[in-house]
C-alpha cells in the first residue's frame, strides 16, 4: 500500500511514519515540502505519490495561539483538509483526518462520556477550526476517516508531559500548579498510530473517537507521569478559574470510542499501561532531552 503522510515530522506523524513504514511504500511532508494551505502544493504532491491512502497529520495545533492567529488556524484546519480531500478524490485515495475532542463544549456531567452522535459545539477557536475541518472533509472526501484523539502525547516534539518534567527537573521543590477540574484521557501517539492502521484494514469510514481507555484530570496525568518516571515534584490542584488560558477549555473530555467497540475493533488500550509503556521505553531518551539546565 501506498501511504502519504502530512505533517510527518510532528507528534502523531512520526509515529505514523515509523509504524507504517514496517510494511508500506511511505511518503512523509511536513511543511519544508508542502504547505497543505495551497492547493497547487497539494495536488502537486499528491499527484507525484498517488497515494492509496493519505493520512493528514498536519494542523496548526496551539490552542492558545490560534485565539488571536484566526486566519493562520483557519486556513491550516479548514482549507488545509479540504485542499488534501479533493486531491485524495482525484487519485481514489482513501483519505485519513485527525480531529479532536474540543470539537465539544464539555458540558456533560462527569464521566458521562461524548459519543460519535453527540452534537459539537466548541469553546475554542481552535475547536471551531477542528469542527469546521471534519465538515470540510465530509463534505469533500469520496472516502474518509475522522479519528478524534485528546490529550495526545508522544516522543517527538513537545507536549504536556515534557513540559512537566521540564519544570519539574528544573526546581523540584517548586509549586506547579496543575488543573484538578477538566477531565479527559491521555493518549499515546503511537497508539492512535496503531489505531488508525487497524481501521485502514478493516475498512472503516467516517468518525471515530480514538482515546486511551479510563479518565483522569491532567493533575492527576501529571501526578501519574512524573512519578513513574521517578522525578521529585512539587505539583498542586487548581481549579480552572487559577489557571486561566487565553482559550477555554472543556471540563469534560471524556470520549467514548462507541464505533470502535461496537465494532470489535478498539486497540486503544488504558491510559495507565499506556504511559507505562511509553515510559519503559522512553524514559531515558526523555531525561536526556529535558535537561535540567535547558
Ligand atoms: N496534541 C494533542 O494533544 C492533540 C489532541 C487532540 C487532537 N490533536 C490533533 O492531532 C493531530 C496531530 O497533532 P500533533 O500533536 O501531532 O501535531 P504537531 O506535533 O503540532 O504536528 C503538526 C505538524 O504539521 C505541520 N504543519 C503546520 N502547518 C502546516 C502546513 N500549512 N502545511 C504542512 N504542514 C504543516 C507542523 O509543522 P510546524 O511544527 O513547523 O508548525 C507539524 O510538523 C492534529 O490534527 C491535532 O489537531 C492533537
């Protein structure tokens, strides 16, 4: 099989490369290579490949930002997917997208759990971007796969965990102060990986929702992390209203990965023994990249 993966030296796309190039013909762009925003890049790029599936890792990602840098945001998660979509239609190529769980408004009670059919309505902008993309694929694609992650984590570039141990490393006996209140699942990149190969084989179309199993608060994730990886801490609760951030964020993340299971086919295993894993294997390489003095 022929794989395309945009975004390929990002979180999730490294992982993709590395786990699909075990047994398929792959071809990796990141933003030296193509800027998934136009559309001659994008139909150029495919064009050369003629991928039999593409699997869009690329997004503008910081949630934050993406406040204030609308049209940047926009443009990378609307027109950006929709650019790949309409490529994918003119070689037949199944085309696989990444959305994610701020595409809802959190407001369930805790654990009820979001579903594939539950409605969105995103606090962020960044969430609306996310949102609007999933439409822009739908209503594009001949062929699609949605897969809703959250919390992701991996081993290339940065994310929530490192910046923990960052600061951890740096001053242990100093309070961090970490959200007890938004719940929701971290989730391994190299899992999702996984996950999305497995629906590739089975055939699956539309959304998905692809988080670790179990829940937790990022506290309690961080808590978890830097005790497994035997840093001392001094991390604290907060409630959302002492950590305020430029984009909202929602209190209930947690999503159900109805689809998968209903068809026999969830491999995203519980977030615990998933971070122990990435731990086991990683603890080293991460130690070495967080020095203390960086
Ligand atoms: N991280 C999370 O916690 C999380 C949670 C839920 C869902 N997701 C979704 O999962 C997907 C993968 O996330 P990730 O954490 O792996 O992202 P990431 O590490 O930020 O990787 C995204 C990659 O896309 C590249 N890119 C940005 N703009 C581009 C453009 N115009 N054309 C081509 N490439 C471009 C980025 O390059 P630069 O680095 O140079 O910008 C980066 O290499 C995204 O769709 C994200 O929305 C992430």
């Amino acid at each position: 099989m022929k794989v395309l993966i945009t975004g390929s030296k990002g979180q999730l796309g490294s992982d993709c490369m590395s786990l699909f190039s075990k047994d398929n013909n792959v071809v990796g762009v990141d933003i030296d290579e193509i800027n998934i925003t136009d559309y001659a890049d994008v139909i150029e790029i495919v064009g050369n490949v003629a991928p039999d599936v593409i699997v869009n890792c690329a997004a503008y990602t910081n949630v934050d930002a993406a406040e204030t840098e609308r049209e940047t945001a926009w443009q990378v998660n609307v027109q950006g997917p929709r650019n790949l979509a309409r490529s994918a239609n003119k070689f037949a190529s199944l085309f696989i997208h990444v959305s994610t769980d701020y595409v809802f408004d959190g407001g369930k009670e805790v654990p009820d759990a979001y579903v594939e059919v539950d409605a969105p309505n995103p606090t962020s902008y960044y969430g609306v971007t996310k949102l609007e993309g999933e439409r822009a694929v739908s209503e594009t694609a001949d062929r699609y796969i949605i897969v809703r992650p959250a919390w992701m984590y991996g081993i290339h570039g940065g994310n929530f965990f490192k910046t923990m141990l960052r600061l951890a490393r740096r001053n242990p006996t100093k309070e961090i102060k970490v959200v007890n209140d938004q719940f929701g699942s971290p989730t391994w990149s190299y899992s999702l990986a996984r996950q999305i190969k497995k629906l590739i084989e089975v055939k699956g179309l539309g959304i998905y929702h692809t988080t670790s199993e179990g829940y937790c608060t990022w506290y309690e994730a961080a808590r978890y992390f830097l005790e497994k990886m035997g840093v001392e801490h001094s991390i604290v609760p907060c409630t959302t209203e002492e950590y305020p951030t430029p984009a909202a964020r929602p209190k209930n993340s947690i999503l159900k990965n109805a689809r998968l299971q209903e068809d026999n086919i969830n491999s995203m295993p519980y977030w615990k023994s998933d971070m122990d894993l990435y731990i086991s294997r990683f603890k080293g390489r991460l130690m070495d990249e967080l020095k203390i003095d960086k």
